[in-house]
C-alpha cells in the first residue's frame, strides 16, 4: 500500500477522530466558561455524541457494504 492509498484509506478516519477530541475540549472549555454546570454540561456533551455517533455509523455502514459487495 502506496502513501495515497494509506491516507485515502486511513487518513480521514484519523483526522476525524483528533478533531473530535479536539471538539471534545472545545465543548469543555465552553461548558466552563460559561458556567453551564452540570446539566447543561450533559446537554452539550450530548449534542456532540450525536455528531460523532452518525460518523461512527457511516463508518459501519460502509464496511457493511464493503463486505457484502455493494458500492
């Protein structure tokens, strides 16, 4: 596997999670700055799993297709 094919193939999917966890602080530092406490906290941690489960989905999705032979 040649250096295009490595980043095609896992690039995205790296560059994907260091910015969820680079999300993951951003909504931190916004829960704390705004004092939202714990409950608004939750919300806000929530609102970001739900983004980070649909790509998790298409990632599973996709390798579903992939095995079965469709696309």
């Amino acid at each position: 596997m040649n250096g295009d094919e490595w980043l095609t193939e896992y690039g995205v999917t790296i560059g994907v999670g260091a910015l969820i966890l680079l999300m993951v602080y951003i909504v931190w530092d916004l829960a704390r700055r705004s004092r939202a406490g714990k409950f608004g906290t939750l919300i806000l941690y929530i609102a970001l799993a739900m983004g980070v489960l649909g790509f998790v989905v298409k990632v599973v999705i996709t390798l579903v297709m992939e095995a079965e032979g469709v696309g």
